[in-house]
C-alpha cells in the first residue's frame, strides 16, 4: 500500500442545534478541529433538482485514525470545510497497515 500524502488541512465539523427562544430549534455546524488529510477526487455527475442543476463530485479522503468515540474520529453525517468548499461523508473506513489510516467516502455539493 502506498502511504497517503497528508498535505490539506481540513475542518472537521459536526451538526449543531440551537434553542431559539420559541420552543424550536435552528441547525448549524460547529468546528471539532482540524485534521490533515489526502484529498482525491473521483468521477463526477450533474443532475437537475427543482430547477437547479446540482454538480456532485465524489472524493475519498484519507487521514490518520483516531479511536472510536473520539472527537477527531469522523462519522457519517460530518462533513469537512476547506475554506468556503464543503465536503459531506457519507461513509467512513479504516484502511492500511494495521488500520492507521481512515478513508472518508464524501461528496462535494456545488450549486453554480
């Protein structure tokens, strides 16, 4: 196996609900912190959604592991910022040599 090249930091983020004063809630994202990582692009696709066409790429990620239950371990449902491009997982893996590394199955979401 080659040895990734961890060379993009990233932001990890988590979904956040906040009260609103009025019994409901407003979502948001709130940063866990910062990891670097291999980015790789996969085939993208476009597809129409309501009147809008939706471009969506796939992109495995890969960074250190970290052990279950820990903050800088993703999960599915997190996403990843780097600067204004979000990446949304999807799916998370363990991978290479005795498990050192996870790879993050995530999809890039651009509205042009």
């Amino acid at each position: 196996m080659k040895l990734p090249q961890l060379n993009r930091s990233l932001v990890l983020e988590g979904p956040l609900r906040l009260a609103d004063g009025s019994g409901g809630f407003t979502e948001g994202w709130e940063a866990l912190g910062v990891i670097w990582a291999e980015v790789r692009a996969m085939s993208g696709r476009e597809r129409a959604q309501s009147a809008a066409t939706l471009a969506r790429t796939p992109f495995k990620i890969t960074l250190r592991a970290a052990p279950h239950g820990a903050a800088s371990r993703p999960t599915a449902g997190q996403r990843f910022r780097d600067g204004n491009r979000i990446f949304v997982i999807h799916a998370v893996a363990e991978q290479g040599p005795e498990n050192r590394y996870l790879t993050c199955n995530a999809v890039e979401e651009v509205a042009p």
